[in-house]
C-alpha cells in the first residue's frame, strides 16, 4: 500500500489502464475459470488497487464515452451520496445540476469528435449535485483513459465547500477592512508597513503601493520617534496598546490627531510577526474639545467680570448711600438744634448759631444729599446703558471708516477746536461691524483722547488702520497724559476713572466699547506711557463672521 | 524715636468723596476731638506730601500724623499708599486706619498683611457710622503717636 501511495496520479492511471475496471459486483463475483495463479497474482494487485482507490481522499469516478459511470469509490460515494450499486450504469450528468446537466453529454460528445477539450487534463471548479439535492463546490480533474478498443473518462473530485466558505469569509473581511473609514495597517515586528486599506490612504494621503514595503516611521512628527519604538517594545511582549491618542503626519506634511489601537499579529502557533493597527481621525473631537475648553476659559473670564462688576457696582452704590443717610442724619440734628433753640427763651436765641445751621450745615446737607441721589441715578443709569447694550440688535454690515470717521470728527468739531486739538486720519482699511456702535466706538476714543490731553504740549490724534490676514487694526494715538502701567489694566474696569475731579463722565466709556468689541468678536487693548500719550487699538473683523 | 504726646496728632484723611470726609470731621469734632484735620482728594495727593514732592503742602518733620485711608480712590488707591507707607522706613511708624464702604473679607486682610492699625468698614446706618468715628476718635485720643522725622 506504501507503495502505491507513492504513485504520482499519472502513474496510478498508468495501472489503471492495465486493468479492466469493472463494477464491484462483477468483482465480488470473480469467474472461477480466473483461478489461474497467474490470474490470482492478477487479482490481488486488483483488490490492492481497489483498496487504494477506495481508501483516496478524493472521490474517482470513471465513465465511458457516453457519461455512462461505470465506477464510484468510496469518498465519492460518500461525497454524492450515492452508492456504487444506485449509480453505476446511470450517466454521470446526475451528478450536476441544471444547466450543466444539460450541456454534458454535448461536451463530451464535442470532445469525442473535435478532441478539443474544456477540462481534461486541466482540472477547474465545478458545482456538483448531491443524492439529497444539495449542490456545492468541487474541484474537479478529469483524465482520459485509452483502452484498447475505447476510451474512459476518470474524474477525480474534491468537495471545496469549506475552502469555498473560508474565501468568502476573507473576501468579506476585506470588504469590511476597505470600507471602513478608519485606517488599518499591518506592519512587521521592524516596522515595516505590509498592508494598507483605503481608510488609510484617505487618513494619511499615500497610496497603498506608496506605503507597503516602507517604514511606518515615515508617518512619525520628529518629536514622536520614540512613541513607535515603545509602542512595538509592548507588541514584542504579545501587549496591545488602545486608543493611544497622538499626532502623526500626513503625506503633505500636516499633522494630523489620531486615536490608534495596536494589537500584536501571530501566526497560528502564536509566533508573534508583527503589528496591526486601526486608526481613527479624532481632530474633529479634538477641535470640539479645544473649541469647549475655550468656551469655559471665556465662560470663567466673563463670571469673573461679572463678580467685578458687582463688587465695583455695590461699593459705588454704597458711597452715596453713606453721604444720603449721614447728611440726612446731619439734617435731623440741625431741625433738632433749632426746635430746641426755638422753645428756650426768645431772648437767649444766638442768632449767630442760627444763621450758620441755615445758611450752612442745612444747605451742605441737602447739597450732599441731593448730589448722592444724583450720583445713584447715573450708576443705575450706567448700568442699564451697559446691560441694553448686550441685548440690542446688530446690524453687522461692511462699514467703509474713513466717512464713518469724518462724522465722528465733524460732530465733535467744537469740542476739539475748544481743546485746541488737531486731529489727522489716514487712509483706513473697510471692516465689518454694526455702523452706530463701531461710531460710539471711535467717537469714544477720540473723545478720550481729546479730554485726557497734555497741558504741556498741543493735542494731536492720528487715526490709522492696517489689515492683517482677515482683520482690520485701527489705532487712536494721541500724546496725552497717558496712562501709567499699573492703571492700564483697569481703565476697562466699569465705573472706573482716570481723574474723576478733573473730567465728565461715569467712567462707562471703555467699558461699553469693551462691550461692542466683545460682541463684534473684535477686541480692544491699549498700549501707553505716562506723559508721552496713549495708543488705542482696535481689532475687528474684515468680513461679516458667522456667529 | 521720640515718643511724644506733646504736639497734637495732626490727622490726614485721604478720602475721594468729599461728603463722606465731611461726615467724619464733623463726626469727629462732636465726639470732643480738636485735632487738625488734613484732606486729600485722592491717593497721589497724600503720597506727595508725605514724600515731599510736587508743589502741594509737605510734612513737616517731628509732627505726630495719622493717617484715614479710604481704599477705593482712583489712580492710586489706599491699599496702594498704604503699602508705599508701610514700606518706607520712616513714614512706617504713621498709625494708619483703613476706610472702606465693603467689608470684603480678602480686602480685610490684605491691608492688616501690608500693616495697617485698623480697619473700619464706613456703615450706610448713620448711627454705627457715628459711632465707629466715635471710637476712632477716642482711640485717636489714646494712642501714642511717634513723631517723624528723616528726609
């Protein structure tokens, strides 16, 4: 048997052509007349033939020139179903089915007569057809056998349902691997890339053929070389690392925020060769993220503010409170003196004391009280102007400063000829914003640069205005008195002024157009030096921004 | 140092509001206090004439002062002179009381850290108001006040 199994398929054929295959009943029935030695020697090798084809994996089936099968062993009769008894003799097209049945006998008659074969000889996948109906895949190799005074046909068969599953189970893998978006990359343990699905190309720029059989560190920033090495040290000791968070580069340079899981590869007996990686985009979360974070910094600044402004706005409130109460207390002690002067004896009356309470102490205390009364009133109105403002409409629309500024200057054109001030705007740049609040914007600033002026030198504001990338700068420089350092940061502080007994005001101005600027996403700042003069600088939108 | 309650303490109130620095002089006087009484308009005002600069009033040396400090002025606020104050090797030993209409805790105890003496919250009730710059006045009375001299 040893023997045989080593026979290549041509030579087992080879020994079948010696042999007159015929039906197992003819072979259960040997003719006694055989009963030769030489016909015993004959049968033996007969029965060890039949053996060895009954013991193959694959199924033998041999017909005649017809289809007519004249043989079956054992694993196709397992594979068909049928036994050699139920089959033999019947044409081997019920072995298929439609339209292959059909067709058969014309294949083999177009064989017999044109010798052009389709599979003999070359072996191809067929579908054959069980006993039960069930039809399935099969490998199928056909041979011809010449006799001497015909010719027969062996198929060799072999059921590849399961290689058949198992390819369409791949082919659905890869299926999935190219239609995700995330990319998915293998690599081996020295960090070469071996293979490369769309999700990757379309993450990282370079085709598939650009990427395999090139280091994974080419998709390595400078600054993370040393991430790769640890991440394939843990590979090495059969670890994963997930969801690992970092930057690596695209093909055309830009970074790019990743979460990436990798995961060791091993063959069937855990031999571990290399890497797989699956790689998410997570900039737009990382945006939302940083985008969120930005909105709680605001969030907290503006909370800030607020406590500011309630600290400032109850001290302020508080301070003509005091003078209301006192002076009205300072009142009471008055009308009390005087009741008390009034029911002594007419003749002790010192006139001197009662002409100071009227002509003095009373009129001081109304003064006080009627100026505190004053003062709440503007705080409250302040406060109102300043809290509108955060309500009240925009129109945001491109605003063309230089007319925007002349009416400004025209309007103010007493105030600062009065001040003996000159004012020189140069050519600006277009912006966009609400026209009557970016006006109280400027006229605000010009007016402080013409009430904050020098005694010492002749007031002068230069009005100038550049663009850079998508926003325009303006500056309102004068050369005032200036603001020193340690007040630069508070002149935007509600309520606060710089020299209260010297000018008007509430000390609302650069509040509100803090205030304006905040609302046009523009942004106000100043730069100054005392005695020199101050530079305000105002940055706001060249196109209407979406909010 | 001399100590001495010879010459009458000479009180300074830097006070921005001029009826709340009314209030307490006439408050003052009704609790018996005779002193002078200085006023300033704001924190630079007062730090001039400690320092001796500007063409305002200057001290005057061997004068016993103490200073009312409002916290809340423009440009320089009171916490400001005080700590200008506290850091002068001089003008340190000048008793200084804070005055102030809140009585922010934090505020508090920045002024007792930089050095100040008291600290009194100035009430919208007329009668602690009084009665606060009534004790002040007998403190003022008490105390013990070193003369300054130097620069």
């Amino acid at each position: 048997m040893t023997e045989y199994s080593r026979m290549s398929k041509a030579e087992l054929i080879a020994r079948l052509q010696a042999l007159e295959i015929r039906s197992p009943k003819e072979t259960a029935q040997p003719s006694p007349t055989r009963q030769t030695l030489s016909n015993t020697a004959l049968f033996d090798s007969e029965e060890r033939l039949r053996a060895i084809l009954d013991t193959a994996v694959e199924g033998i089936i041999t017909i005649d020139e017809r289809g007519i099968i004249e043989s079956m062993n054992r694993a196709a009769e397992k594979l068909f179903g049928y036994s050699s008894e139920e089959i033999v003799g019947r044409n081997v097209s019920t072995l298929m089915p439609s339209p292959y049945r059909e067709a058969h006998d014309g294949y083999i008659e177009k064989y017999v007569r044109t010798g052009h074969a389709k599979i003999i000889g070359i072996g191809r996948e067929v579908i054959g057809l069980r006993k039960n109906g069930e039809v399935f895949p099969m490998d199928l190799a056909v041979s011809e056998v010449r006799l001497a005074n015909r010719r027969l046909f062996t198929g060799f068969v072999r059921d590849i349902t399961e290689r058949k599953e198992a390819e369409k189970r791949l082919s659905y893998y890869a299926a999935i691997v190219e239609s995700t978006e995330d990319a998915i990359i293998s690599q081996d343990l020295s960090g070469i890339i071996t293979s490369w699905n769309k999700g990757a190309e379309n993450l990282f720029g370079y085709m598939r053929e650009e990427a395999i059989g090139n280091p994974f560190a080419m998709l390595l920033p400078p600054d993370r070389l040393a991430e790769e090495e640890a991440i394939l040290a843990t590979i090495r000791k059969g670890l994963s690392v997930e969801r690992f968070e970092t930057v690596r580069k695209r093909k055309d340079g830009k970074p790019i925020d990743i979460s990436v899981t990798t995961s060791p590869l091993r063959t069937p007996d855990g031999t571990i060769v290399g890497a797989s990686k699956v790689a998410r985009d997570i900039t737009d979360r990382k945006r939302a993220e940083e985008k969120l974070a930005a909105l709680a910094h605001t969030l907290a600044e503006k909370n800030k503010e607020l406590e500011t402004i309630v600290y400032i706005a109850s001290h302020d409130l508080r301070s003509p409170l005091v003078n209301i109460q006192g002076f009205s207390r300072e009142l009471s002690h008055a009308c009390e003196t005087l009741r008390a002067r009034l029911n002594a004896d007419v003749k002790e009356i010192d006139r001197v004391e009662l002409k100071r309470l009227l002509d003095e102490d009373i009129p001081e205390a109304l003064e006080y009280i009627q100026a505190g009364v004053t003062k709440i009133d503007s705080l409250l109105a302040g406060f109102l102007r300043y809290s509108r403002l955060g309500r009240a409409a925009m129109k945001v629309e491109k605003l063309e400063m230089n007319p925007l500024i002349d009416a400004i200057v025209q309007a103010m054109e007493f105030q600062i000829k009065h001040a003996g001030a000159k004012v020189i705007v140069s050519e600006l740049p277009a912006c966009s914003g609400d026209s009557t609040l970016i006006s109280q914007v400027f006229s605000n600033l010009i007016e402080n640069a013409v009430k904050y002026r020098s005694p010492n030198r002749p007031c002068e504001v230069q009005i100038s205005g550049r663009v850079e990338k998508d926003t325009a700068i303006y500056s309102v420089r004068d050369n005032g008195i200036g603001i020193a350092l340690e007040h630069q940061g508070k002149v935007f502080e509600i309520f606060h002024r710089l020299n209260p007994g010297d000018s008007e005001g509430e000390g609302l101005g650069l509040t509100i157009t803090q205030r304006i600027m905040e609302r046009h996403n523009g942004r106000i700042w100043v730069e100054s030096a005392t005695d020199k003069g101050s530079t305000f600088f105002v940055s706001l939108p060249t196109m209407p921004q979406a909010k | 140092m001399v100590m001495s309650t010879k010459g009458e303490i000479v009180i300074l109130i830097a006070e921005d509001d001029a009826g709340h620095a009314r209030l307490i002089e006439k408050n003052l006087s009704r609790a018996g206090l005779r002193n002078t009484i200085q006023r300033f308009e704001h924190g630079q005002a007062i730090l001039d004439f400690l320092f001796r600069r500007g063409p305002g009033p200057h001290r005057v040396d061997d004068m016993p002062y103490l200073i009312l400090l409002d916290i809340r002025m423009p440009q320089v606020d009171g916490v400001e002179v005080l700590r200008q104050v506290k850091a002068d090797a001089d003008l340190r030993r000048i008793p200084v009381i804070m005055l102030t209409t809140t009585d922010d805790p934090r505020e508090v105890e920045r002024c007792h850290d930089i050095g100040c003496s008291s600290y009194i919250v100035k009430p919208v009730d007329y009668e602690k108001f009084a009665e606060a710059i009534k004790s002040l006045g007998l403190y003022i009375s008490l105390v013990q006040v070193p003369e300054v001299s130097g620069k």
